[in-house]
C-alpha cells in the first residue's frame, strides 16, 4: 500500500492542474445536479417485527393515505374567534385550496361537524387536518411549501396565524447549520495557523475539507432521491466531514513540514508525506468507515442511512486528502512558507534527548509515576461516566425545538388548545377475523368517554371494536379517542388514542406499553381480533426498544472490528485490549456527560434549552461507532510513534516519553479543531443536533486528553515489553503491515555502500559539489568546497546516497 500511495501522490504532484480541474468540475457537476433535485430527506420508520410496522403494514392495504399520517396546518387569530365571517370565508377557502394542492388526499376543515373537534373551545384556534397521497419520504422541501403556501395564501390575507406541524412542518423546519459550520472553520484556521506558523499552510487544509464537504453533501442530496435520508444525515456528515478532512490534511502537511526539513526534495517530500501519514490516514479512515457502515447490524434502516451517509464523508475526506492536497502542495511549493506568522524554530532535536519542553516535561512526570497518572485519569472518567446508568433513551422532543421554526409554534398552539398528545396521536389499527356487524343488541352504543361512530358506520357498534374501544379510552393516560373507521371489506378498523402527555414524555412510552402488553390482548382475548399500536410517537417507542436491545451486539461488533485492525497493524495483542478498555471508558464518561445535560437538564440554559430533554435513542448508537472510530485516529498516531522509537532501540519507558512528545502538539491540534467542529453545534436549533455536538466533542476531550496523555502512557509504562506481547503461532499467520511504510522506505532506499559512494563523487565532481560524511552518519553536500561563511550544507540520512546526489544538483 505505501508504494501504491507514494506513486499516487508523484502522480498528482506532478499533473497537479489536471488533478485540481477534475476536483472542481466533479464538486461543480455534483453541486449543480444536487440544487436542481432539491432536499428529499425524511424521517420515516421502517422497523420490521415491532407493532408500529404492523399498524403501518394493516393500514397501508386498506387505507393507504393514513398509513402516511396528517399533518395540522394550526390557524389561529388573537382577537375573535375563526368561526367570525371575516375569518370563516378564509378558513374554508385554505381547506379548499390545500385540497387541490399535488400530494393532498384528504382535507378535514375544523368548520365542518366531521373537523368540529379540531376547533379549541374558544374557537380561536382551529387545524386543518391534511392526509397525503404519498409518504412524506416522496416530498420534497418545495413540495411541501407548496402545500403549506396553499393553506397561507388565503389565511395571511384575513390576519390568521398560520403554522404548520407534522410532517409537513418538519420539511420546512429544519435549523440552518451555516453558523455552527463558521465557528469550526474559523477556529480551525486559528489552530492550524498556529500550528503551522503560515497562513498558506493553514489554507490548505482548510480547503480541502471545504471541497469535499460540499462534493459530500451534493452525494448526500442526490442519495435521498434513491434512498431513505434522515433530515439529520446531512448535518452529522457535515460535522463529521469538516472534522475528519481538516484533521487528515493536518497530518500530511505537518509530515510534508518535516520532510522539507530534512532536506527532501519537493515533490519527494509530498510523494513521502503521503505514503507516510497518508498510509495513517487511509488506515484511520477505513476504520471509522468500518465502525460507520457497521451501524448495519442494528437492522433499523433509518440508522443504517445515517451511518451510510457519515461513512460517504469520511471516504470523500480521505479521498481529497490523497489526491486533491498532494496537487495543491505541489502548486503552492516553496510559497508553503509565506506569509508567515511566528519565525523558524530550529530543529534542535538530539537523538538522546528529542525534545524539550512542556510536553517533556509532562511525559517525563508520566513515566516517573505511572500509577498516579493512571489514578488520576480513572479519577476523572468514572465520576463523569456515573450518570450514564440513569440513561433512558427517547425520542426527538419537538417542544425543544427553537421557536423560529413553525414545527415549534405549530406544536405550542395545539398543545396550548387542544392538550399535548394531539401532537402525536397512537394510531390503534385492528384486523378482524370476520367482517364487522352492527350490533343487534339495544346496549351497543357508544361507551362512556369515547368518541363513538355509531352514528357515521352502524358496523362500528361491533362488539369487539366497542370492547377495544372502550378499554382504550378508560385506559390512565388516556385523554380521548377519535371515531372508529372501517374499510368496505369490515376486516380492517383503526382509530385514535389521544395521551394526556406529549409525545416525547415518558409517560407517554409507558402508556403504549401499558396498551400492548394488557390492555388490547385482554380485548383480543376470545376474539378473532387483533389490534396493534402504531403511528410515529408509537415508531420511536419501538426505536428506543429496538436500538436499547441492539446497542451491546452493536459494541462488540464495532469493538471486534478495531481489535483486528490494531491487531494487524501493530503486531501485539495488548495494544488492541487496550485500546478498547481506554476507549468504552472516555465513551462511558462522554454518554454520562450527555445524560446530565440533556436527560437532566443540567446547565440547559447554556446550551440553548428550555429545560430537559429526552436523550434521542440513536444518538448513542451513532456516536458508539463515530467516537470508537475517531479514537483509533490518535491511538494509531500515537502507537506508532511509540512503536517507531521502540524499532529504533529505545528502551520501553523512553520510547513511550519520546513518543508522546512527538505526537502530542499533532494530536493536540487534531483534537482541538474537533472539539470546536462539533461543539459549535450546539448553536444549532435542534436538540438533536446539539446532543451529537456535544456528546461528540466531550468524547474527543477527554479522549485526546486524560486518555492519550495520561492512562494509555501510563500503561503502557508500566506493561513494559509487554506491551508488546503477540504469541508465537499468532505472529506467524499474522500479515505484515506497516501503517507508515517504514520497512518500503528502508528497503527503497538502501543502496551499496562502496558503489553508490564512488558514482556520486564521480557525478559531482562535474558540478563542484563535495560530498562529506560526518560523523553522526549524515551525508554532506555543499556546491562549494569549503563551505563559504554562513552557507549551510544539504543534509540527508546516509542510507539515501543517490537521492543526496540530487538534492545537491547532480545530474
């Protein structure tokens, strides 16, 4: 693989104009095709098996439309009431218009006797009940304003409030992340700038990521055409796109840094720097693929997508990162140094002693006290991780959402008027056996607290239909019922549960438990019936179920994967063991952290809440395989470094002090434009996407931290050689792979001695360059000889005679 990627980058390097114009065509093209398609995510449930599938599956056969569900369009006027005729006439006219808007099945007026129980007792706020010919996954952005725009045109005109919920309000609501995408940017220029010392340095990165994000984001649109796309996909791909892209760029640039320091050639050191940390950064990004794509063994669909839809990032990212930045190393050259903020720093690194500093100085106080430094690590990750054994997983709370969105309005003035659980009604669909009768018994009516139809369907007044209807409605936590409703056949029914608490509430998830586990088969019992409870609140009751029952198959999939990787890549069983403990541990303390903020509703003002919220169910299960795979990033970078210095001859405890110095302003940096990536989302307005913000960026705190800098040095120290520990029979099937390709280089460029030595001085003597051998092994090259004050030499390892020669000009 490193002669592979070392001949891809001399190949973009030297064709650099053609590899940047195939770059922007394909960004443009995809952009383009992307805006002219539009949005198309949703936020349907597929989940085979559960009962809110089944109530989808009973219903889509005889009622198609309301297996896609309503959606209230809320009116609503501050002084009088909507039944006033300078109010009703545009109430009407908007019912009449969004019935002949494309996609609209059905319309229920709040002004007619069938929509009179969507009108508030005051009459001042009243719903349009709107029903879809297709699933909310085949409207578009557009579509839906087209149909919201029919029900406002008239209503606006009149003075009404117009608001809009459901699914419809949901493709219009989604929170702009522009902002939240500006603050990881900018910081990410301050830290790489810093890093680098150079401004065009620091651009480089910067835009790389930018590229591929958008040529991300363009594939994500597109996908969504072809495949369920949750409305959140694009925001959490472009969160972990800008973090991964900036993040593997930074490695190679910082490796091209050293490689022009140490007198390669230009376009040897981007050819090397991308065979080298490139290697790392392919290795990195396979495995937060892998831990990505792996999310397919929940078998939920909808988690599935999002996982797919990360993974396309992070592939672009790293793809961008092997072709685009090595193309744009080779056009910006030496110019790499300009417009330079601190000044050179000489490289005053000494084989015994490498580094000197703060980080040294913190390395050192590690390998002295080891069980202190890992004390004090566990000091800090078990008491963060303690709240996460309170974990409740919900659903997306709508009722946190910012109230600029009309999701957010339309959900306060139905909850306000006509009591929370309307927001998200449970859909009871029953399947008989027989067809449904009339009942001939003078006592069949409607029951006490329901609704009945008896009056619109004589074959609602079935005693099986009354006996669920009625058991339903007397049930505690349950405000009401609607009309029952019968296809022509008699063989399929449905009505609605209305809960007394909204639909995010635990209350709420109880209650559908409640019905299911005994109060619909106490109904069923002795009949021909079988009823099921579905409808959206009802799919993420059985999403939090599902994913709860899948999360630790989920782990130790994702935890098997790694342990493979590491396996293979460092030739040691320890490390990958290690690896995992280290990395549950700041996972656990990161899940414990999200608990106490969101569940809790600790410091929730200063994050932009109004109080707590429930911790969205697939917000765990995605950051498990996001923050395992970004984990394997530092720990890769770091082991190696680690492992370099042990290949070296460093005994174990200096390896490991060497090692933390060399990687630690690297990863430093990496992590801290992470943790600024993700944390500024929590700007966004949807306390889903703050949750993945946050949870995400105290994840990389505490791992690039307490972890990378203090229990796995720690350790690893006092493990010692056996930290390196891989049985014999093991070491023999393992495949060699060398992540930076060390033993490639070796073996490239060693050379005869006496041969090489003899044809460099004869080529050099036709140019006036001396060639010197000091005595610490490197060669010197000089084209004067002796060297004119202040001239310094070109100076290369002794292992690379011939490409000296022409570092120093020789043909």
């Amino acid at each position: 693989m490193t002669g592979a990627l070392y001949g891809l980058a001399r190949f973009c390097a030297r064709h650099r104009f053609w590899i940047l114009t195939v770059w922007l065509l394909a960004a443009v093209a995809l952009v383009g095709v992307s805006h002219s398609l539009g949005d198309n995510t949703n936020d349907n449930l597929t989940l085979p098996g559960t009962g809110s599938q089944n109530a989808t599956d009973a219903l889509s056969k005889s009622f198609p439309d309301q297996a896609n569900g309503t959606s209230p369009i809320v009116l609503h006027v501050s002084n009088g009431k909507l039944t006033d005729s300078k109010y009703a006439g545009a109430v009407n006219q908007a019912a009449a218009d969004v019935a002949k808007a494309p996609d609209v099945a059905s319309v229920v007026n709040p002004l007619t006797s069938q929509g009179a129980s969507a009108l508030s007792k005051d009459q001042a706020t009243g719903y349009l009940s709107v029903t879809l010919t297709v699933s909310p996954g085949q409207l578009s952005v557009d579509d839906a304003q087209t149909i919201i725009n029919a029900a406002a045109k008239p209503a606006q005109a009149a003075g009404i409030q117009v608001e809009t919920g459901g699914q419809l309000g949901q493709k219009v609501s989604t929170p702009s992340t522009e902002t939240s995408e500006l603050i990881g940017i900018i910081a990410a220029m301050v830290i790489l700038t810093l890093t680098f010392g150079t401004v065009v340095a620091m651009l480089l990165p910067i835009v790389t990521a930018i590229l591929a994000l958008a040529s991300t984001l363009s594939i994500i649109t597109i996908l969504s055409h072809a495949i369920t796309v949750s409305t959140v996909a694009p925001t959490l791909a472009t969160m972990i796109g800008l973090g991964v892209g900036i993040d593997y760029a930074l490695f190679i640039v910082t490796r091209h840094f050293r490689g022009l320091k140490d007198g390669l050639d230009m376009r040897e050191s981007i050819a090397r720097a991308v065979a080298t940390s490139g290697g790392a950064v392919l290795f990195a990004g396979s495995t937060v693929t892998i831990a990505l794509v792996s999310l397919a063994v929940a078998n939920i669909p909808l988690v599935t997508t999002m996982g797919l839809m990360a993974a396309i990032a992070v592939i672009v990212a790293v793809l961008a990162a092997l072709t685009l930045l090595p193309a744009m190393l080779s056009l910006t050259g030496p110019h790499i140094n300009s417009l330079r903020v601190r000044g050179r720093h000489p490289d005053r690194r000494d084989p015994a002693h490498p580094h000197k500093g703060l980080w040294a100085r913190w390395a050192e106080g590690v390998a002295r006290h080891p069980v202190i430094a890992m004390l004090a690590a566990l000091a800090i990750l078990i008491p963060l991780a303690v709240p996460l054994l309170s974990l409740n997983l919900g659903q997306k709370d709508v009722a946190a959402l910012s109230t600029s969105t009309t999701e957010r309005r339309a959900y306060d003035l139905i909850s306000q008027n006509f009591g929370p659980g309307v927001n998200g009604p449970l859909i009871v669909s029953v399947s008989l056996g027989s067809p449904a009768q009339a009942s001939t018994s003078s006592s069949s009516g409607s029951s006490s607290g329901s609704s009945s139809s008896a009056g619109s369907d004589p074959r609602a007044t079935d005693p099986r239909l009354q006996t669920l209807e009625k058991d339903v409605s007397t049930t505690h936590g349950v405000a009401a019922v609607t009309p029952i409703q019968i296809d022509k056949a008699g063989t399929t029914a449905y009505f609605n549960a209305i809960a007394t608490t909204g639909p995010a509430d635990q209350a709420t998830a109880d209650l559908v438990s409640t019905l299911r586990s005994s109060v619909i088969p106490t109904a069923e019992k002795g009949t021909n019936m079988t009823a099921y409870v579905g409808g959206t609140t009802a799919g993420y009751v059985d999403l939090a179920s599902v994913i709860a029952s899948k999360l630790l198959l989920q782990i130790l999939v994702v935890v098997a994967l790694s342990f493979v990787l590491l396996l293979l890549a460092f030739r040691t069983v320890v490390v990958p063991v290690q690896a995992a403990v280290m990395n549950l541990l700041s996972i656990g303390a990161a899940y414990g952290v999200l608990t106490a903020l969101f569940q809790w509703g600790w410091l929730h003002s200063l994050i932009g809440l109004d109080g707590a919220v429930p911790v969205v169910s697939y917000v765990p299960l995605f950051m498990f395989a996001v923050l395992f795979g970004l984990s394997m990033d530092y720990e890769v970078f770091l082991v190696s470094q680690i492992k370099e210095h042990v290949d070296e001859g460093q005994d174990y405890n200096r390896s490991v002090v060497s090692g933390l110095v060399t990687s630690a302003v690297v990863i430093t940096a990496a992590a801290s434009i992470m943790v600024f990536v993700f944390g500024g989302f929590v700007l966004n307005g949807d306390p889903t996407v703050k949750q993945f913000g946050i949870g995400l960026a105290v994840a990389v705190i505490l791992d690039a931290t307490v972890v990378r800098c203090l229990l796995v040095p720690a350790r690893m120290i006092m493990l010692g050689k056996y930290t390196w520990y891989l049985p014999r029979w093991l070491g023999r099937i393992l495949p060699r792979i060398s992540i930076e390709g060390a033993d490639y280089f070796e073996a490239r460029d060693q050379i005869p001695a006496a041969p090489a030595v003899t044809t460099i001085h004869q080529r050099l003597e036709k140019r006036r360059v001396t060639c010197h051998l000091a005595r610490s092994g490197v060669w010197w090259f000089a084209r004067e000889d002796p060297l004119k004050p202040g001239q310094r030499p070109v100076e290369v390892p002794s292992a690379r005679p011939a490409f000296a020669a022409r570092a120093a000009g020789a043909p």
